[in-house]
C-alpha cells in the first residue's frame, strides 16, 4: 500500500525494543519490593520443580515475547 | 525545608501527568504525523500497556501517591503519553530519510513495555497458580488460531473485504476473539465483567449451573467473529464508494476493539479467577 518505504535497521529495531523493556522495567519498579514479597518461596516446590517452573517460564516469557515481538512487526510492516 | 513527598500528592500527579500529555499532543498535532494503518497497528501495544499496568496494580498495590496514575483511566493517558514521548524522541533522532520506518520502531518500543509489564503478571500467576497461568496463556494462541481461520476464510470467500482488512483486519478480529475468551472465561470463573472490563465482583451464580464453561467460551466467541465479520464486510462495501471514510472507520475500529479487548483480557483475568 505504501508506495515507497526506507529499509528498516535491525539494529535500531532491537534498541528500540531493549528501550522499551528498560521504560517498561521503571513502570514495574516501584512494586518490586513487595511484588516478589508476595511470591511464594522457591524451596516450597523442592528443587526439581523450583528448576523445572523457572525453566518454564523462562520459556514462556522469552519464547512468547520473541513470537509476540515477531508477529506485531509482521503486521506493522505488512500494513 | 518543604518536605518533598508531602507535596506529591495524587491530585498534583494528576494535573501533571494532564499537563505533560497536553504538552505532548500539541507536539505531535504541530508536527502533523500522517495517521496510517502502520500508525494505528504501532499504537496498540502502548494501549495494552495501558491495561498491563493497571491490571499489575490489581495484583500487588503501588505506593500510595502513585497508585493512582495506576487507576482508570489514568493508567491509559500514562501509558499513551510515555508513547507519544517515544514517538517525539524517535522523531528528533532519527534521520528524515529512515523515517518512513518510525511506526515499526514505535511499535517494537511499545511491544518491549508491554512484554515488560505482563512479564510480572506473568511470573507472579505462574508461581502462585500455574494452573491458572497456562488457562490465561491458552486464550491468545487459541485467538491467533481463530483470527487465522477467520482471515484465510475471508480471504477466500470474500476477497474483497479479505484485501480491504489486511493486517488492520487482522489485528481487529484477534481483538474481538480475545475479547470474547477473556470476557467467558471471567463468566465462567465467576468473575462479573463489566462491558469495559471493570470487574464488577465475584459473588455471582456459577455459569457451571447453567452451561459448561467451554459451551459459554464458544457462544460468546461466535458472536464476536459474527461481529468482525460484519464490520470488516460493511466497511469492505462503504470502501468501494467512500474509500477514506471506510479507511478510517477500519482504524477507529481497530482501536476501539484493541483498546476494549486489552482491558478485559489483561484486567479482568491478570486479577486471577479467585
């Protein structure tokens, strides 16, 4: 649709998103304290399951992140 | 010596946050930015941060001069404020040339607090309720399955409106499926949903009396993608004699579905089904 577009840069593209995640951790700030205050103990799960719940979410945050980050460029690019 | 904290209070927050989101607008209205479906697309993760940060309020309180730009609605004009600072910053650093890009930058910015924000949500429901996590992770792969489904279906058996949508159609049906499983699973947990996604409370009849969950998740679904599929059709229509009124219908649209569906999805079920 649009006729004429500058190349993006990779490497602006990942700045901008690493200055989001920083301005969204400085939304998230003020509640850290008694955020993690409210998470339940890691030894509460033994240590197998406190490794295989921080496996997990680690791949649901990265994994989902970098799918959400994919497909919201796709459509932005695509439109 | 004045005691700072004393004079912060919720009401100063307030006016300055107005001020600041004034000041902001008048910027980007003197600079003109043309408003395209790109725009419009790059705009919705800084709307869903918007929820994202008021749905984190629900779960653990911000401290008390701030929660209240946490609040509705002010969590909103926070979050499209710090966009339209982004927006201003990308616009002073970036060369005019490149500039044709600055809606994939602005997006990626938005999408980063966002992924931030829910990040918290998405660690404090998996250590407290996995259970309830992986229900909550389900409703966007299930929407992005439907929103596929319904696209290509579009695409194929009416062309027209399937070219017409494109990725703003796209993002409006996936608002609308997420909006519709959001709003029936809080009903089928129990958790009244107010049309804004205001929950209302939760000493409610359970729907499990009434009809299984999973039957209120479809009907409720169903009548969203019915809904889609008439306004990106209707639109389609009013795009072959008024192309700009239909354009900027679909945006408006795009919007109002993204705005409506971020809100019920991340407040309503980031506040837990309990």
């Amino acid at each position: 649709m649009n006729a004429r577009r500058a190349h993006p840069s990779v490497r602006t593209t990942a700045a901008a998103f690493l200055f989001g995640l920083l301005l969204g951790t400085a939304l998230v700030a003020p509640v850290i304290p008694p955020f993690l205050a409210t998470l339940p103990s890691p030894t509460s799960f033994g240590p197998i399951g406190t490794v295989l719940l921080v496996g997990v979410l680690s791949i649901v945050v990265i994994g989902g992140g970098l799918v959400t980050v994919y497909f919201g460029l796709f459509l932005v690019d695509d439109a | 010596m004045t005691d700072l904290s004393a004079l912060l209070t919720p009401g100063v927050l307030v006016d300055a946050l107005l001020a600041v989101a004034l000041a902001v607008g008048l910027l980007i209205r003197i600079q003109g930015p043309t408003l395209d479906r790109r725009v419009v697309l790059a705009s919705l993760p800084w709307v869903a941060a918007g929820a994202a940060l008021h749905a984190l309020d629900g779960v653990v309180a911000y401290p008390s001069p701030l929660s209240v730009l946490v609040g509705l609605p002010w969590a909103y004009l926070l979050a499209v404020t710090l966009g339209g600072l982004v927006w201003l910053l990308l616009t002073a650093v970036l060369d005019p040339a490149v500039r044709s890009v600055r809606p994939r930058y602005f997006g990626v910015t938005g999408l980063g607090v966002l992924l931030a924000l829910t990040t918290a949500l998405v660690v404090h429901h998996g250590l407290a309720a996995p259970a309830f996590l992986a229900v909550w992770l389900s409703a966007p792969i299930v929407a992005a399955f439907v929103t596929y489904v319904l696209m290509f279906g579009l695409g194929v058996w009416m062309p027209d409106s399937g070219y017409f949508a494109g990725s703003a159609g796209a993002a409006l049906v996936f608002a609308l499926a997420i909006d519709g499983i959001g709003t029936a699973l809080a009903l089928a947990f129990r958790r009244v949903v107010s049309p804004l996604g205001l929950p209302l409370g939760t000493n409610v009849p359970p729907l499990s009396g009434i009809a299984h969950p999973l039957a209120v998740v479809v009907a409720i679904v169903w009548l969203r993608l019915i809904l889609a599929v008439a306004v990106l059709g209707g639109l389609a229509a009013l795009d072959r004699r008024r192309p700009t009124v239909a354009e900027r219908g679909l945006e408006l649209a795009t919007v109002a579905t993204g705005v409506v569906a971020a809100n019920t999805f991340l407040v309503a079920l980031g506040g837990g089904f309990a």
